[in-house]
C-alpha cells in the first residue's frame, strides 16, 4: 500500500493507495478481517484501484456511514460489482427484466416508508411463531444423515433448508417451493464477485428466468392474498396505500427478499458450525449448558459473517478518517474488519461466546437499513445449534480438508463442510443404527 496522489486516478492527493487489496483472491476469502488488520490501524481508509472503490475499515467509519443517509446513497448494493458485458445486458433483455428497487437499496423517504408498512410480520414476538416449524424441518434434515456417521453440512443441510424457510416465510406455496428455491440460490458470484462473459451471460439468465417466475408467484398469490406468508401480508399492505407498495416493488420484494435470506442464512449457520469445530472447547459448553447458545449464535455472527461487506455510492463529497471521499465516488465498508476493531472488541481475534458485546457485530448492517430479517435468521441459527449440540456432540471436522470460498467482495461461507462422528456413540438412541 502507497500513500499519496495517483495522477492516473481521479483521487484526492492524501487518500492511501492499495494496488495489493484483491477480495477475489488470497487471504480476504479466508479470513476477510484478519486480512486488513494492517489497514484498520494503520490506512483505515483507501482507494483501492482494482475496484475503483474506496475501502473502509474501521468501526466507527463504518458506523458512520451507515448513519449518515444524507451523504452516502444505498443505491449501487445490488448493482454488479462487475460491469455487465452486452451479451449479458442481451440476455436481460430477452428477459424483459426490469427488477425494481427492494429495501436493502433504497434511499430515504421512501425506504423507511415500506420498512415501516412491511416490518410487522418480521418483529421479534412473530417471528417466535416460526420455531416449531423450523425445529420440525430441522430435525427431518438430520434425520437424514445422523445414523451414517458422516455429512457434508453445507451440501446435506445448511444449503438448503435456509432457502426452504425463506420461500415459506415469503408466502409461496409449498407447490412452488423447490422451483423457486433453484432459482433463488447462487447468484453471488453474478452481482458481487468477477466472472466471465459465460458465467454472466448465465447468471442473466438465472436472473431473467427467475425475476419472471417471481412475476408468476406474486400475481397466483395476489388471487388469494389472505394466506400466510410475508408477500401476502405485503399485497394486504398494497391495497391500503398502493402509492408506497406498487406491483414492481411486490415482484422485487419475492425475488430479492428470498435469495438474500437463503444465501446469508445459509453461510452463517455453514459459518458458525464451522467455528465451534475448530474452538471445540466452546463447542463442549454449548452442549453442556444450551442457555448459552443465544450469545454463541452473536459471536459467531461477529467471528465469522456471512456478510462481510457492503457498499454506498458517495452523493456529497464527505471526509472520512481524515480521507476526502469525492462525490460519485463508490465506497465499500468491509463490516468484518469493523466486527474486529480493537477499539470496540477485547482481543478480537479470541472467539469467545461469553463476549459481553458480541452483539455489537455488524453482520446485519447498521442503522436504517439493519437487516429485517435479522429475527428470523437468529431463531434458525440457534435452533441449529440446539438441535445439532443435542443430537451430535461428538461429531468432529474431517481431518486436512481445504476449506473454499467463492471469490467475491461480500458473501462468505465454505463451500463444503464434511464432519464425522460414530453413530454408535449417538446420544438419542432412536439415532443409533
């Protein structure tokens, strides 16, 4: 990293440059904070020429930002961080698709005006409704594999039942639901990661094929908008003020709303399962004491995110850390980096789940735009680890596996998660062969 003025990047003169920082590759996709350990004391804030974005490390910048609508813009979240090429933008095309804004980037007043009209069903005290269903879909999951003595916890579990829960939530119907949940899974690389001509001409496809199905769902439950699930209470919402939550917003609401509550539940829980095998000793005290869970889920949420950045475009030209972030400049705040400020977090690098302020975290956001689903994701990941501390303590991480992540700018989770165990040893003895 170099500080000082690049002529050959319209940069303001004191803002540090990093030529080295790649989040496609290296030590980012493995270990996002520890990665910039060197950035948060030293460069909190720095240009980064590969992404012609500027990087912001540190908490309270992070925090910062968040909070200050008026200068940095949520519009650009969802757009590709690459360039679409034309054979991509033709495919969308063939698609007519034409996604509306969702929650996550919208800008004030209007996106406080929908968070408002569409949080109810997503509080706290509704979302507790949900456990049993959970816990019964969970335990079917397990069932599956707890006499084999082995798994794969991403491709037998984690994968999938994320994206099941998310679509039931949303209101589709459980004729629908494997159809939606192919096309709601794995765009990540798409919109936050550096693929080929091929794999977004793909992608687009996905999307297109995918943006239409949603059109098809939202109008079948439009026919019969008094069921339970999330759009459905949104369609409800629609017919009492129409101006705040139009038919295009419904559409973007079903197709981003279920693939951004499978691909994060889905890694954090691969994420957590993961940590606890290699703390074993935290591990052992979940087992032994579950009222302890709660505060695990929050530190595993901080130690290792399934979020790990985000980003804002820079509508007025602002300092940050004492950097001038120029307006129209693109800013991506890597929330990991900022869940392991020293400044905020005792020995961060020391997971702990009786962390007093683990919850402090950046895993959902900050600010206006915290995750709404926040609840619903902390209930699945706690009944995960309730019923898997329950049902296999003793299972443990397969010996010299390599760990892989898709290479991209946000989404963390391994691709693969193989754990074994002796089903003889089952505690329950109805999981015994």
């Amino acid at each position: 990293m170099t500080t000082g003025s690049d002529h050959a990047l319209n940069i303001p003169a004191q803002c540090p440059v990093s030529h080295d920082f790649n989040p496609f590759g290296g030590s980012y996709q493995e270990d996002p904070a520890g990665s910039l350990r060197k950035a948060r004391h030293e460069q909190p804030v720095f240009y980064s020429p590969l992404l012609d974005y500027y990087v912001v490390t540190r908490y309270a910048d992070i925090k910062a930002i968040f909070r200050d609508t008026t200068s940095f813009s949520a519009a650009l979240t969802l757009e590709p961080i690459t360039p679409l090429r034309e054979p991509a933008i033709q495919k969308l095309v063939e698609h007519q698709f034409d996604l509306g804004p969702f929650l996550v980037n919208e800008d004030e007043p209007i996106h406080m005006r929908r968070r408002r009209a569409l949080a109810e069903p997503l509080n706290p005290a509704n979302v507790r409704g949900w456990e049993q269903y959970i816990r019964d879909l969970v335990t079917r999951y397990i069932d599956k594999f707890v006499k084999k003595g082995h798994a794969d916890l991403v491709a037998d579990f984690m994968w999938e039942f994320p994206a099941t829960v998310a679509l039931k939530f949303m209101g589709v119907p459980d004729t629908e639901i494997e159809q939606a949940r192919q096309f709601a899974v794995g765009q990540i690389m798409f919109g936050f990661g550096r693929p080929t001509e091929e794999e977004q001409v793909a992608g687009c496809d996905g999307m297109g094929q995918y943006f239409n199905h949603a059109k098809k769902l939202v109008a079948k439950l439009k026919e019969n908008p008094d069921v339970e699930g999330w759009v459905p209470f949104a369609i409800r919402a629609s017919q009492q003020d129409p101006d705040t939550i139009d038919d295009r917003f419904l559409v973007s609401m079903m197709m981003s709303g279920t693939s951004a509550a499978h691909e994060t539940t889905s890694n954090a829980g691969a994420n957590a399962l993961l940590t606890l095998m290699r703390n074993r000793n935290m591990w052992d005290e979940i087992c032994e004491d579950p009222s302890l869970i709660p505060n695990a889920v929050e530190e595993c949420l901080r130690y290792s995110a399934s979020v790990v950045a985000w980003r804002r475009l820079c509508v007025k030209s602002t300092s940050v850390a004492g950097v001038e972030i120029p307006e129209g400049a693109k800013v991506l705040v890597v929330t990991a980096s900022g869940s392991f400020d020293d400044e905020i977090f005792d020995e961060p690098e020391r997971f702990d789940i009786h962390r007093g302020n683990a919850k402090q975290h950046f895993a959902f956001g900050f600010g206006t735009h915290t995750c709404l689903g926040a609840p619903l994701a902390r209930l699945e990941m706690k009944i995960v680890l309730e019923e898997m501390s329950r049902r296999l303590p003793h299972m443990r991480l397969v010996p010299d596996q390599e760990f892989e992540y898709l290479p991209n700018t946000s989404f963390r989770g391994p691709q693969n998660l193989l754990v074994e165990w002796n089903p003889a040893d089952n505690p329950l003895p109805s999981d015994r062969p």
